[in-house]
C-alpha cells in the first residue's frame, strides 16, 4: 500500500484525541504524534522531547535491564556488545533479553497471583502471542509459569512445537475457520473465545460430531473507550470485536443448551498501550453486571479482562507498575462484586507487549546523514538507516514514538535534532521521528532502537523485497539465533517464475 501509507504518513502528523470515559491518561504516556506536537519556538520537535544533558545516556524504564555501556563505550545488552552482535548476525538485528521477558513474564504472574489471593481467587495470565511469538519465547513463558493465548492457526501451530500445554492454550479470533476451530478443539485447547454466531455455530457442529467437550468463553464489547490510537482500542461498539453487553445473555443460553459446548465465563479487551487502571475497573464493573446476571442459570467461574498494559517507549512515558496495576484492576473486580453481592470469580489477563516488548532492541547501521534545514532558526538531521517499517511497521501505522541511541560508541557531541528513517519507497518510512543524536553521527555508526520485542517482529513485511531479520537472543554474555533471517535466495524461492525458470 506505497501510495495510502505515503499519503496517510506527513512529516507531522496532528494526533486525534480519544478521551476515554471517565479517565484520561496523562499526555506524555502518548502512544502517536502529539497534538499540539510542537513547541513554539521549535515548530517540529513535540513538546515533551527535551535536549538532553548527555546525548549517549539510556533511560531507565525504556532499555532492558541488563543494557550498558562498555569501556569503549559501545551498547552492551546482557553482556554481549552491539558491535559483536552486528558483526556476528549483520543489521538490522532483533535482539531479544531472555532474562527480561521471564523476569517480567514471572512478576506479572506473582502480582496479579497475589492480588487475586487477597479476594480468595486465582488468577490465570496468559502471554498473548501476537505480541511475539517464536517456540523459544513460548517455552520462556511458560517456564514462568504463564498461559498463552494464540489467535491463528499459525500461532497455534507454534505454540504447540514448543510443547505448550494445550490445556493452558487460549483461542482468539474474530474469524475463526473451521479449520482452525478442529485444530484447536482436536488438540484440546483450554479455553476458545467466541466472538461471532457464526463461530458459534461451527464449534457447535465440531463438537457434535466429534463428542469433544469444549471449554468457551463470550467475548463482549464493554463500551470503554480505552485512551488509546483508534487501532488500538478495541472495546468501542463500532469496531469488529465481540458482542454486545446487552446480546451476551441470549448467546450464553445457547452455549449453555448446546451438548458439548461449556461456557466458562467473559472475556473482555479494552485496548492496547494503556496507561493506568481506570479504564479496567470501569470496564469490569460493566462486564460483572452481565456476569451476575449470567449467574441466575448457571456458574460462571472465570472473568477474563484481557490486556494492554502499556510500556514506555521515550524517557517520558511512566507506566504504572504492575504490582500496583494488579491490585487495583483485581481491586475494581472485588468492589463490583460486593456491590451486587456476588462471588468474585477466578480471573484471567493477556499481557503480550508489557512482557516481551522491553525485553527487545533493534540494531540498525547508519547509510546517510542528510541535513535538513527545517525554518531559519531549526536543521533536523536524517539519519536513514538499513531497515524501516519493513521490520517495524508501528510508526508508519500508529505514528508511534520510539528512542534511539548510538550503539557502537560515545560521542562528546553537541546533541542535534534527528529524524531517524528507513531505506524504503515512502515518506512516512519513519523509525524514530524525533530524536536527540551526537551531532557527529555518521554513516557506518550502529543505531540502537529499544523497546522493539513487541509488535515489531510480529508486524514485518518483505515490502521492496527486504528479507526479514533473524531475531538473536542475548543471556549471561552469550547469543543465540531463536529466528533465523530471511536471505534474498529465500524470497526468490517463493517466485513461481523463479522456479519455473530454474527447472526450464
């Protein structure tokens, strides 16, 4: 799509504001362009990004945290340098710290355990595989003691190849096939989300004829309007997710009347990249009047609310931490239940990019470093790099904000404005929009762009026929290939001429 992306990606872009109800979420957790994106006296810088003191520095919240400086001053990621990574696996290179997807995989289980535990329930965190998924982040996971939810027949597929318990696998989907469906219920699957009655019926007809008993849950649409992209919010009413709160009931008594068909409960997702609580609490409130509604003809032992927890991507992003967010999401469900004076259920969350997305960097190398002179008194820089929205689509579709930093070195430069870009056919092939570099950047430097694990791996194209990169992980100063990168040979591969040819 060269020519919508070029038309829909300006240079500035003014940022649409969507005020969820009944909380807002602090500006400078924005998620795309800012609105008033530009300070008076810099008219393309947004307000929030200040001139660093040292243009070499690594903000706390935004790297893993294994990331340092070595002597030399190159970018170190769990004792293995970007040099020697780039030498050894060439740019651009996912590189992802496997001791920071347990460690966040492990304490957002313990938090919303032991919030769960302080109401007499449990809780169930499913690591949601569209975030990032390869068989090495599954076993990571679910070594830590967490689900995963899937939502293809594809992920799946990889969930499985690694051994994934398939009573601990969750179903998602708004366009479930048949064949997906069979997949899932032949390999006894935990727990399918249904979000049509069109799915509902295929499951019915599967289970019928084969006499599996299968374990579902109703996605619904709550109505909070999460503050987030458009994209990314997905509990309005006008979007393709779920059913309505007011048609759950008359769906439930037909999964309840169905043999072989068990409801378990409702499932809920407000959005992604949320700061704070409010919206879940809200949203829950909303979900356990329909749930103790649902209790008059049977139980309804799990609430699932879903996930989005956001993640900082710039210095001045401050997500909430998760031991506070658990206690105050499982807090909200408890209030509501009280309320109306009825059992809490056992609850269920689908955190993908607050596990693995700080866990991951990109190494890019520098191609060209091209002054701009923006007004009289403003240059910005283009430093155009060897990957783009080929291998992280989220600026392009989300006007999503990213860091960067030099990663084969220090520099005693002035700080300079810079717009890091990709080496693809469009304007909008944005990879870090606004930035503060050493002056002094230049062609061959290796560029660091944190904050990658999620979305951006799961998001690459092979747009200008750009092989994808090979995802590398790095623990206790080693490294290893977890995906392998595409080669030229292997895109022609695919070429049906290619082949003809070659076999002529």
């Amino acid at each position: 799509m060269p020519g919508a992306l070029d038309s829909c990606r300006p240079v500035v872009s003014p940022r649409r504001t969507v005020r969820a109800r009944g909380f807002h979420r602090a500006a400078a957790s924005v998620d795309w362009f800012p609105s008033v994106s530009a300070s008076p006296d810099r008219p393309t810088v947004p307000t929030w990004l200040e001139v660093p003191r040292d243009a070499n520095d690594l903000a706390e919240r935004v790297w893993p945290a294994s990331t340092t400086r070595d002597a030399a001053g190159a970018l170190q990621l769990a004792g293995v340098t970007a040099p020697a990574l780039a030498a050894r696996f060439g740019t651009p290179l996912y590189v992802i710290d496997e001791d920071e997807v347990r460690g966040r995989a492990s304490r957002t289980l313990a938090a919303f355990t032991a919030a769960a535990a302080r109401h007499g329930v449990s809780a169930r965190v499913y690591y949601a595989g569209k975030a990032f998924l390869s068989t090495e982040v599954v076993r990571w996971v679910t070594q830590e003691g967490l689900a995963v939810d899937v939502a293809s027949e594809g992920e799946l597929a990889v969930a499985l190849a690694a051994g994934a318990d398939p009573s601990r696998i969750g179903v998602h989907g708004n366009n479930k096939s048949v064949a997906q469906l069979e997949r899932a219920v032949a390999a006894g699957v935990g727990s399918i989300v249904l979000d049509s009655l069109e799915e509902l019926d295929r499951l019915s007809a599967i289970v019928a004829r084969t006499g599996a008993t299968q374990p579902v849950l109703v996605r619904v649409v709550s109505g909070v309007h999460a503050e987030t992209h458009d994209f990314l919010a997905t509990a309005h009413e006008d979007q393709k997710f779920g059913f309505a709160l007011a048609d759950a009931p008359a769906v439930v008594a037909r999964i309840r009347a169905t043999v072989g068909l068990q409801f378990i409960g409702l499932h809920c997702h407000i959005g992604s990249q949320i700061f704070g609580s409010a919206g879940f609490a809200e949203s829950a409130r909303r979900l356990v009047a329909v749930h103790a509604e649902l209790l008059a003809a049977g139980a309804v032992p799990v609430l699932n609310l879903g996930g989005g927890f956001g993640i900082a991507y710039t210095r001045v992003d401050v997500p909430s931490p998760i031991d506070e967010l658990a206690e105050q999401i499982v807090d909200g469900v408890a209030l509501a239940c009280a309320e109306r004076g009825i059992p809490i259920p056992h609850l269920a969350f689908e955190p993908g990019r607050a596990i693995v997305g700080p866990a991951g960097v990109t190494l890019y190398t520098v191609g060209t470093v091209k002054p701009v002179r923006v007004s009289d008194d403003l240059t910005r820089t283009y430093v155009s790099v060897d990957g783009g929205m080929s291998d992280n689509a989220r600026p392009a579709l989300y006007g999503a904000h990213y860091s960067a930093r030099l990663a084969s070195r220090v520099s005693s430069a002035d700080a300079a404005l810079v717009r890091v870009v990709g080496m693809h056919c469009e304007s909008g092939d944005i990879v870090v929009d606004a930035e503060y570099l050493p002056g002094d950047v230049a062609a061959d430097d290796l560029l660091a762009v944190p904050a990658t694990g999620a979305y951006c791996f799961s998001l690459a194209s092979n747009y200008n026929y750009v092989p994808r990169p090979p995802v590398v992980a790095v623990r206790g100063g080693e490294a290893r290939v977890i995906v392998r990168g595409e080669t030229i040979d292997d895109l022609l591969a695919r070429d049906a001429g290619v082949a003809l040819e070659r076999n002529a």
